[in-house]
C-alpha cells in the first residue's frame, strides 16, 4: 500500500504541471479548476471520468471505464493511485483534501465513484484517506492509520524531468497543413488574417476536405489557444438531445436527468467551440445558439438562471447553408450571424497541385507507422490518382494509400486499393479535365522522379552510385537529374 502510494503522491505534481500546460491553467484554481486537471489527467490515460453533483465543500466524480483496464480487478490496490493523485493535487491547492473511494470496479462495482473533501469540518465524521500540505510537504495518512507517507518536492522534481523531455515541441500551427494549390493557400491566409480576432467564422466544403484542420489552425492562432478547442459533429448527435449536449441540463430536467450535466459551451469556456456539420441542427437549438451569438447568454435545459459564455464559435457545413435558408430548413438571421468570415474549401479534384504533396505526406506517416520503409507510387498507380474523382476527399485519399501501402510487397505501390470502383474522370470543370495519355506521362515522369531520389538517398548522393544500382551511364543520371530539376548535393553525407 505505502509504496502504490507515495507513487501517485510523487507522480501528481507533474501530472498536475501538464495539465495545468494543456488547459492553459496557471496560478490559483477554484472546484471546476481542479475537476478540469483530474479528469484530463485520468481520461488521457484511458479512463471515462465526469464529474458528478455534489455537496458543498467537495467535488464528486464517476467513472465508467478503468484506466487500468479489466485487470485492474487482479490488483485492487492501484485504486490508492487513483487517491493519492486526486487527494494530493486537492491538498496542494487547497491545503486539505479526504478522499472517499465509495465505488470501485476494481472491487466488482459496475462503476467507480469517487469524492474529494476539502473542508475538513465538513468531512470530519466521513471515511476516506486524508492529505495534508504542511511547510511543502504533502502528507498523507489513509484511512486505517497505520501508515504515514510523505512526499517532498524534490521527489515529485524526478518524476517531472523525465516527463517533460519526453513532451513533443509544436510549431506555432501546432500541425503542418499541407497546401500547394491556389485555393487552400487562400483558406489559409484567411484563416491566419481572422484567427487573432473575435469574429465567427463559417467553414464551407464536401465532407473530409478538412474543414476541422482549418478550424484548428484559426483556434491556434488566436488567443484563446492556451484553451481547448472542443469539436463537436452535430450530425451525431440525436435531435433530442442536441440542446442538453450544447447546452447542459438541471438535475431532474427529464426521465434520466440525475444529475447536472455540463454541456459543449461550459467546457469550450476561454476557447473556441467548433460546430461542423451545423446545419444538421433542428430549428428549436438554432434559436437557442443565436442569443449566445447575440448577448453570450444561455440557459441549462430544465435550469433557471442564465451563464455567460466566453466562447469562439467556428462552424462547418458540408451543405450550401444559404439553400437551406431558402428551403425554411435554417434561421436566416442565425445564417448571417454565422457567416462573418466565410472559409470555402475546394473539394480536391479542384486541387490537383495538393494531390502530390499530400500523397508525399502521407507515404511519409505510413513509413513511419509500418516500420519506416520508404514506398512510392508507379505509374499507374499515380494515373489511378490523377484520374479517380476523390468524392470522399482527403479522408478518402489517406485510407486508399494506406490500404495500397499495406497491400503492395514492394517498394514501389504499382496499383491503387480503390475499394473496387473503377477509375473515372470527373464530369465537372471541363477546363480542369486531362487527357489519359497526358496523366499517363506525368506519371511515368514523377515515379521515375521519385526513383532517382530514392537512389541517391541510399547512395549518399553519389552518381555514379546510383548509375551503377539503376543500369545506365552517369552521363544518363546526370540528364535526368537536369530534367527532373534534382540536386545531388542535397543528399550528400552529413548535409541537411
């Protein structure tokens, strides 16, 4: 018991110090504060924790899905892990902390249930292990007080170094977007021009064109980004329950309302909330999101006192939202109130100059996943590209060079996995339709470009080298290394 622990206790002042990183918390913390930490903490470790109604003076969590999995039933002591990290963060930011693990599922309970007491005159005739910040130590006494564990910064110091060399950098993006057509650089310098100001921003374009990447990138690039971006697909969400998911609900509000429910708004508070598919929502919740665009006012279902929302909206629609304004089907001053900035995507058969760099991309992430060998397109692999119409986008894109990554034995991905569909050329924009035979040759020029990349990778950007692994004279490579524009010095050894 002592040793699982002083384990939680050494572990959760860097567990805390990241998640306090990650939802932009910093200095004194009140209840939500702290909920926010131990359910980011336990629910990024695989758990499926919320918070409860509670009492005043404590803060109560459920759970319906252990972090340690079935076999936590084996080694019911892992729970005192559980303890020590939340009462160990409640003592430290609020001096005491009890807590009482009064459902387990380590135990056999169908679910976990968990209350952390902060005052301690109101939890004097309550069971449950006690924690104590005393002079900056923490100290913990359990419930059978037999046992006495201490832990002091320097300890919880060693859990922290180790942690945070492990935490990857990210750019200011906090992603690389891949843009090489005329159209997402237009997205995107919108999306970079917008992101630092408090308008609303309507997002535009065919599913999986990447509507939710161009949100995010607004949402980085604001000032709200030490908060989350919580992403919401209203299409997913059944029309009954839409307005207590967006908006929260009262204990007792309905049959099943047994406690009080905090809906998309409160959590995206300081933040941006990102409603795709916004036209899916019925007419009943569209009213109810154009007063908090208006006076960023909102009720609970079944609650009586109206909150504030300190809340960015970024919305997405797959569908034409001034066409369902005119069917009746969406407010048209919940239209308007929306569409401050307008972000349309191109679907990606307007965007053939990003086919390459994606698929590049792409092949790249899947080396990496699979073991790190380098595979490329042949030729007909790359005419299947030019030539298929992409109706499911960039989504579709990325499955289809997984499934050819995972199905081709050799290096060179000779035929694309295209769930069976034939290849066909679109029937829209004649301007922007090639022929077979020129697709046929831009193919053959980048899989032999590709090839002699490859080579010289693997030959330290030696010609000659390569001459000799290909079968054809220097004088031959170094033809091609002009037509193809290729700099072997690029891939000498010990150059970048």
């Amino acid at each position: 018991m002592g040793y699982v622990e002083s384990l939680g206790l050494t572990a959760g002042p860097c567990l805390e110090q990241i998640c306090r990183q990650q939802l932009g918390l910093d200095g004194p913390i009140d209840f939500d504060g702290y909920t926010d930490i131990i359910l980011g903490i336990k629910n990024q470790i695989g758990g499926n924790f919320s918070r409860a109604s509670g009492d005043p003076g404590m803060v109560r969590v459920v759970n319906s899905r252990c972090p340690f999995g079935t076999t936590v039933q084996n080694a019911p002591e892992l729970c005192r892990m559980t303890a020590s990290v939340f009462g160990g963060i409640a003592a430290r930011n609020f001096g005491y902390a009890k807590v009482d693990l009064r459902r387990r599922i380590a135990v056999g309970d169908s679910h976990c249930e968990v209350c952390i007491h902060v005052d301690p005159t109101r939890s004097a005739d309550i069971e449950g292990d006690e924690y104590r910040y005393e002079e900056g130590v923490l100290v913990s006494r359990p419930r059978s007080g037999k046992a006495r564990v201490q832990a002091t910064a320097h300890a919880a110091q060693t859990w922290c170094a180790t942690t945070s060399a492990e935490q990857p950098r990210t750019d200011a993006r906090g992603q690389q977007i891949v843009a090489e057509s005329a159209a997402m650089q237009r997205a995107i310098d919108v999306a970079e021009l917008v992101a630092p100001t408090l308008a609303t921003v309507l997002i535009s374009g065919e599913t999986g064109v990447g509507k939710e990447v161009i949100a995010r990138l607004v949402h980085t690039l604001s000032d709200r980004n030490a908060h989350e971006l919580v992403a919401v697909n209203c299409g997913a969400i059944p029309q009954e329950l839409i307005e207590s998911a967006l908006f929260g609900h009262e204990k007792g509000a309905f049959t099943g309302a047994y406690d009080v429910h905090h809906g998309y708004f409160e959590r995206a508070e300081g933040g941006t909330l990102f409603l795709d598919e916004i036209d899916s929502l019925p007419i009943s919740a569209q009213a109810k999101l154009l007063r908090v665009l208006q006076g960023n006012e909102f009720e609970r279902v079944g609650g009586r006192h109206t909150m504030r929302a300190n809340v960015r909206i970024v919305a997405a629609s797959n569908q034409e939202l001034a066409d369902r304004v005119a069917a009746g089907q969406f407010r048209q001053d919940l239209y308007y109130r929306l569409n401050v900035v307008p972000i349309v995507i191109p679907p990606l058969r307007d965007r053939r100059d990003d086919l390459t760099a994606l698929t590049q991309s792409f092949l790249r992430r899947l080396a990496a996943r699979y073991g790190g060998t380098r595979k490329i397109l042949g030729e007909r692999a790359w005419t299947q590209m030019m030539v298929h119409p992409w109706p499911g986008n960039v989504r579709e894109l990325e499955n289809v060079l997984e499934r050819s990554f995972l199905f081709s034995r050799g290096r060179v991905i000779e035929s694309l996995a295209l769930d069976g569909q034939p290849a066909r050329r679109r029937s829209q924009g004649a301007a922007q339709v090639v022929s077979l035979r020129d697709v046929t040759k831009q193919a053959a020029m980048h899989t032999e470009g590709q090839l002699i990349r490859l080579a010289l990778e693997e030959n330290g950007g030696n010609v000659s080298a390569v001459a000799r692994q290909i079968g054809i004279s220097p004088r031959a490579v170094h033809q091609k290394l002009k037509k193809h524009g290729i700099d072997p010095q690029r891939f000498r050894v010990g150059r970048d």
